[in-house]
C-alpha cells in the first residue's frame, strides 16, 4: 500500500500482484563488521525501519473529531482485528499448543532446556502446513509445478523460523525478534494485510499479532529457560525484547490526529509516570493495557532484587521527566544502534527478494562506527570498499535528553543512564568517552523522530566489556553531556 500523494506518512510499499516477482532463497550477507554498513544502506533496512516507524505511528493514541482522544489498550475493543490477524493469531496458538508435545527435561542442566529443541523441530517439520493454514493463497503464491524456482513461502519461512530462538544456543534475544518484524513486513509487501485507513491494520498487527507472539516467547523462555542471545546482560536494556518499549511507550505518549508531527516529548494526560516501572504495584496494573509495562511486568516475574540493579538502563529511562514521547523517540534511536547496528545480533539475518541486500539508492552511507565495528573486522586484500564516506544528516529539533545519573548498589563504571533525569543518588562516575553513530536513516514526514543528538562523549567509567571494546553498549544514549 502506497501513501495518498497528498499523505505526509511513508508506508511500506507492497508488491505489484498483476506483476510476476522473482523470489530468492535468503541467504546470508553479513560476515563482518563491514557488512553491517553495508546492511545500513540496503533496501531491507529502508523497509525494516519504514514498516518499525508505520507501526510506531499507528500507537499514538488518536485524536477523535468530538475532541476525545482514543488509546489504544491491549485488550481493547477499539481495535479491529482483521482476518489475516486473526488467523496469525491461531497460528501463535498452534505454536504454544507443541509446548505440551515437547515437555521441558527435567534432568539437570547447566543451561537452557534441551527440549527446545524438539519444539523447534516439531515447528519446523510442520512450518509449510502451518502457513497455508495462516496465509492465503495469494500471499504464498505457490510455485509452477514445472518449476523448482524460490517461491514467496521459501522467504518466509526463513524469517518465520529465525522468530523463536536458536534451537542450537538455546536462546532468544532481539535479533529472533527483529525476525518476526521481518516476517510480518514481508507478509504486508506480499499485500497479506487488507488496505484500510491509516493506522488501523498497523494497530491490528501490534496488538493482534506482535502482543501475542511476545507472549508466546515469553512462556518458551520461562519453560525452556532460555539465555539471553548476545546480551549486555546488567548493562543492556532488556535481556530478550526492544519492540515493545517502542510501542508501548507510544501507547503512553500524546494524542495526535493523521495530519500531525510525532510529538517528540509529553505524555497522554492520564499515563502513569515513567518512575512508575520502579513500582511493583503500578507495573502489575498497568502491564494488563501497555506493552511496554507488560514487558516490565516479565522482567519482575523472571529477576528478583531491586528494579535500578538489576535493570539499570530501564531505571534511568524513569526518570525522564519530558514524558513517553522523549522516550519513545529515544527507544527508536537505541534500536537503530543497539540492535540494527550491531554485527552480533543481525549476523543471522537472512536476505531474499521481499528484503533485499541490494543498495537503496536513496540511502546515505554511514561511517564507521563502534556498533558497526562490533564484529569481525578482516576482509579479503583486495575487496572493494563498501561504500564512500557519510554526509551527516539533517538535524531537527535537538531534543535535550535527560541527564543521567548512577545509583546505589551499581558497580563503577555501570551504563551511564541512557536518558535519566538527575534523581540526586550520586554522581556520573567517569568514563571513556565514547561516539554514537548516526545510524537513523528514517523516512520524512511526521513518522520520523526527532532527530535530537546522542550524548555526546563524556568522562564517564568504561562498563564491563573493557577499554576500547567496540561491542560495549551505547553510552548515555539521550543523555545530555
């Protein structure tokens, strides 16, 4: 579905059905740090972070015309679930349903549930019938029965399966997530989702569909105790999940009709307070209508001990006090460079026809950066250079993120609170200063953050990963200098 001309909102574009496409079996492109730059510049990124922003935009909640505003809730009757998402639903039911066909072992064990492996492997033997069952026809569009050609079921199963853990490692972490993304973008561009008015199948599709399918993960984690994938552990956001502090705290943020910008700060006027993450209370109530409480809400099921010890960056973020469109925007900065930017968690991802490693021709090309160089650095002598240095972006409002301070009980040298208001419980400690990398190349319009800076470099201790370590996690993200 393109944009009216006249729209100010990018939308994922979709697949010209009366056009053949020639699909691809997805395959792997980045091998070392190089390669993510280059996935920087890719048509697949345009389109991750295009449907991420589409997605993002549609959970604000809504300005109506009688000058009431609509939230968007989880469980809320407000939101249409059309017949694609419900049917994806019944697929994540099937799913959890072959937790009972694969019971987790009871032996001991040092580290995740070998078990999982039999579940993904019941999974993956039944994946075919699982899709016909879930997607329509025309979406799979199956192959000649004189061709052995890839067909649009071949992508998708790639995606489909990298959505759950590594049945290997025995684990889950954002990179399984940002498959599932993917899956569902490339299910819009195969025109998977009816054509509605703005915003209502993107809402769908989160709370529908995204919602349910962290539920599901979340019970694989809790009954096959799986690790972390390639996380900071104390020094990261959230062990597992990233999307649902995206949406949810858009949830929380002010009301907007289809005509207006993103807000870049302010909440809806009845949002709980960001410090409200800190409060056990506040969290069980309000993780029954807000993604990013509910996913809060697991990580006190799953850790004991103080919230600001065991979940530092998450405590920061409370104290914002410019509201949940500051962090909302900010949760949109970190993940370009905590997860999109980071050779670890998209070394797996897998590229076809639907997203393609193939250069956007719009794309401007990113410097290296200490995300980027997260990874092995050696390339063939010889090998052409991936691409010719950066231009900075155009700089919009500068939204002044919060200053961050550390707290009691935190070891020195602990993340400096990403985008944390002074909560007066000591000092920044110093640390070696550190450079964020622009690696936010969103569309235009409304649907694009703010692009207010990163903290810049500050004397503030090196975390845990040592000095000079490139796969050290973003420093003080949106904090002010």
């Amino acid at each position: 579905m393109s944009p009216d001309a006249t729209s100010p909102v990018r939308v994922l574009e979709t697949l010209d059905s009366s056009k053949e496409h020639t699909f691809a079996e997805p395959g792997k492109k980045i091998n070392d740090s190089q390669d993510v730059s280059t996935f920087l510049t890719s048509k697949a990124y345009s389109d991750i972070m295009t449907f991420i922003l589409q997605l993002n935009r549609a959970m604000f909640p809504a300005k109506l015309p009688d000058g009431k505003v609509q939230p968007w809730l989880l469980n809320s009757d407000a939101v249409e679930f059309s017949e694609p998402v419900r049917r994806l639903q019944t697929l994540l039911s099937k799913l959890e349903s072959i937790i009972e066909e694969a019971p987790p072992d009871t032996g001991p064990r040092r580290f995740g549930n070998i078990s999982f492996r039999k579940w993904y492997q019941i999974v993956e033997s039944r994946v075919s019938e699982l899709l016909e069952e879930s997607l329509s026809p025309e979406v799979l569009r199956p192959r000649n029965a004189e061709s052995d050609a890839p067909t649009a079921k071949d992508e998708l199963k790639a995606y489909f399966l990298g959505s759950f853990g590594s049945a290997q490692r025995l684990d889950y972490g954002t990179g399984h997530e940002l498959s599932f993304v993917a899956f569902l973008a490339c299910v819009w561009k195969l025109n998977g989702f009816p054509k509605t008015e703005q915003g209502v199948e993107e809402r769908g599709i989160v709370l529908g569909v995204i919602e349910p399918y962290l539920e599901l993960v979340r019970k694989l984690i809790r009954t096959y105790t799986l690790e972390p994938a390639g996380s900071h552990g104390v020094w990261g956001l959230d062990d597992h999940s990233f999307v649902p502090y995206i949406f949810g705290s858009a949830q929380l943020s002010p009301a907007i009709s289809e005509s207006d910008q993103t807000p870049v700060e302010g909440s809806l006027p009845d949002a709980p307070e960001p410090g409200g993450v800190a409060k056990a209370n506040v969290v069980e109530r309000e993780r029954k209508t807000n993604m990013y409480f509910s996913a809060i809400g697991f990580i006190y099921d799953v850790k004991k001990g103080p919230f600001w010890e065991h979940s530092p960056m998450l405590y920061d973020i409370s104290g914002i006090t410019a509201g949940w469109g500051k962090i909302n925007k900010g949760m949109i900065k970190m993940y370009n460079a905590e997860v999109l930017s980071k050779f670890p968690v998209v070394q797996h991802f897998p590229f076809g026809s639907l997203l393609s490693w193939e250069r956007d021709p719009n794309a401007p090309t990113p410097p290296p950066t200490a995300h980027t160089a997260a990874g092995p650095q050696a390339r063939p002598m010889g090998a052409a250079p991936s691409a010719t240095p950066r231009q900075p972006p155009e700089q919009g409002t500068r939204a002044p993120w919060a200053t961050s301070t550390t707290h009691p009980g935190l070891p020195p040298g602990g993340t400096a609170a990403p985008w944390a208001a002074a909560r007066g419980q000591g000092t920044i400690p110093p640390a070696m200063p550190t450079r964020l990398p622009d690696t936010s190349r969103m569309p235009s319009g409304p649907m694009a953050p703010t692009r207010a800076p990163w903290a810049q470099s500050q004397s503030q201790s090196q975390p845990p990963a040592g000095p000079g370590d490139p796969a050290a996690p973003t420093r003080a993200p949106w904090a002010k200098p």
